[in-house]
C-alpha cells in the first residue's frame, strides 16, 4: 500500500494494530462508509483497538507512544478511511489538554478517554476567527456560560464527550468539556452534506445559555497565548496528507504505464515527509515557520499529483463513486482547507501563485 515506516526497527505494536485494522475494516468498507457515513461499529473497534490512547500517559491506561509511532498511526487511518481517520483525530487534542490539567475534569475525563472507553471531539477551531468572537463564554452561577454558534463539529452521534471553548470579557479562552449530546443550551443542526468527507457526521452547533459547572473547566488561557502556541501547530504539515499521498500511489502499484511515475512521486514524497517531520520535532516549535509552511505547501502538491496519478491510472471507473482512486482525490482536497488558517492559506495561495 506504499506505506513508509518509522524506523527501520520492528513497528510498534499500535502500528501494526492500526494496520490491520485499515486492511480488515477500513479499506474494505471505505467506499460505503464514504456514501453512507461511519458507523458505530467502526467506532468500537477504534476504542478496542488501544489506538484512542496511542499519546495518552501511561499512568492513566494510555500507551504513552514516541510521536513518531502517533505520526504513522495517522497516515495508516488517513490512507484507508479518512472519515474515520478525522472522527478520531479529534480525541488526541482533549486528551493531551486533560494530561496536562488538575483537578476533577482530569479525574473524570482522562481515563476514560485514554483507555479507549469514550471517544471526544473539539469544538475550538473558531477561537481563531478573531477578532470575531463566534462563541462568548461568561461566568455564571459557579459556572460558564456558552453562547455563540460553533460553526463546524465533527463526530455528532459517534462522540461521547466534546472539547468546548468560548472567549470571555478577560479576552481569555476558556476550555471545557461536555456532553456531546443535545441538551439545554445546545442545538446540533442536521449533518452538513460536504464534497469529501460527510461521513464524519460533521454539524452546526448553536449554543444559547449551555451551562458547565466550573469543575468541567480544563483550561482558561489569554487568547494571545493560546495564539501563539496554536500557529506552529498548523504551519507543520499533517501526516494524513502523507497517508492520502502513499494510499493513492498504492493503486498505482501493478501498473505498468504508472510505474515510473509511483517511483518519481513516491521518493519526492519520502524526502518532504522526512524534512517536515524533522521540523516538526525541533525543539522551538516558533522557529522555522517559513520552512515548515513550505513543506507544509509541497506536501499538499504531492498528494494532490499521487491521487490524480491514481485517478488517471482508472481511467473512466475512476469516476465512479465505488473507486478508490476518486475517493482518495475528494479526501484530499478536504485536506486542503482542514485545520487551515490566515498564514496556512497565504502561504499556499503564493506557492501555487510561484511567489
């Protein structure tokens, strides 16, 4: 399947968990999922599978994996279901706030969330819409206060437990988490119907006085920090491009005409994984934004040459909507604008202007 692997050493065993589980689930039902949505029984093999956890501490029943192993776990799930790959990406972030957090929200959240019991999703991407503030947090009788739409949240109906912020009048971001479920003060909008990816099950939040108690707080931090940590998070290019990148020059493998074209791409690709997973590993994460970006650019360059290499390859079938080849090419263009920010964006917008 044109997969890279993380060290010459013999994979760790959540690698080879996520492998299997791409072989014997994801691909095969890739294309219906894509249709018809992720279903439960995906979500369960996730939480069986130890792979909520592969970044977890140790102590709280989590595999406390390197990075490295985080990173390939990734491109393996992207590569062969990115719905599924994208419901679960969400879990890491809460798990890491909650690994980092005091308290009763650690007490009650962590474990389960490591041990693969309960799955949670993030409703923050639109703290980065300022000075727009989509969703005000106010304090209130021992509590917070939401109000505001969260314009995008993935994983409706498949999430146990959602990551929820709102700026308050300290122009501080206050994190925490909640039910992901209709309730008092939230509104879930039907799911959105999206050129890639509507599988994720992905909707419109309106909140309009949904109340959490003070101990459900995981995190409040000036909206400039959580800024400043945020940007080189998205300037460092994500390993689902490269899983998408490799998936599609795997079709190709067989193929006698694609041959020569699988090998060019394939080692452009391995040399712009290596720089980028290099940079991401610096220890300053505010240096090099520049470079990164440029990878970052690149990177989406490559796997949008491998999936039309693989749609090209098809021929006609590729437009059918049982193909791989077309699937992998809607995903990563979904790809494109995931995460994206005001710097991602100018940045990809020069490169492919060639400024």
């Amino acid at each position: 399947m044109g997969r890279m692997t993380s060290s010459p050493l013999a994979p760790h065993p959540l690698v080879l968990r996520a492998r299997r589980l791409a072989d014997e689930l994801l691909v095969p039902h890739g294309e219906r999922v894509d249709q018809e949505g992720v279903p439960a029984g995906h979500v369960e093999a996730l939480k069986r599978s130890g792979l909520l956890g592969v970044s977890a501490p140790a102590a709280c029943g989590g595999a406390e994996a390197p990075v490295a192993v985080a990173r390939e776990v990734a491109e393996i799930l992207a590569g062969a279901c990115c719905a599924t790959w994208f419901v679960q990406t969400q879990h890491h972030t809460p798990v890491k706030l909650l690994s980092m957090a005091e308290g009763p929200v650690r007490e009650e959240f962590l474990r389960p969330l490591a041990t693969g019991e309960a799955l949670a999703g993030i409703a923050y991407a639109h703290v980065r819409a300022f000075p727009r503030v989509p969703v005000r947090a106010t304090a209130e009788r021992g509590g917070w206060r939401f109000d505001g739409v969260v314009p995008w949240y993935t994983g409706w109906g498949l999430n146990d437990v959602m990551l929820l912020a709102g700026v308050n009048d300290a122009d501080e971001v206050v994190f925490a988490c909640a039910g992901a479920r209709e309730q008092p003060g939230m509104h879930a909008s039907a799911p959105m119907r999206l050129a890639a990816l509507t599988a994720a099950r992905t909707v419109t939040l309106t909140l309009d006085g949904l109340w959490l108690d003070e101990d459900a707080v995981v995190l409040r931090t000036p909206r400039e920090e959580f800024a400043r940590v945020d940007l080189p998070k998205n300037t460092n290019a994500s390993p689902a491009v490269f899983g998408i990148a490799y998936a599609a020059l795997g079709l190709l493998d067989g193929a006698a005409e694609a041959e020569e074209t699988a090998d060019t791409l394939r080692g452009r690709i391995d040399d712009v994984r290596r720089q980028a997973y290099e940079l991401a590993d610096h220890p300053v994460p505010h240096e090099h934004i520049e470079e990164r970006l440029a990878l970052k650019t690149r990177a989406y360059d490559l796997m949008r040459a491998a999936t039309t290499a693989a749609v090209v390859a098809g021929g006609g079938r590729s437009l059918d909507l049982a193909s791989r080849a077309q699937r992998l090419a809607r995903e990563g263009m979904f790809l494109l604008v995931q995460g994206q920010t005001t710097e991602v964006r100018r940045a990809h917008l020069g490169a492919l202007a060639g400024a």
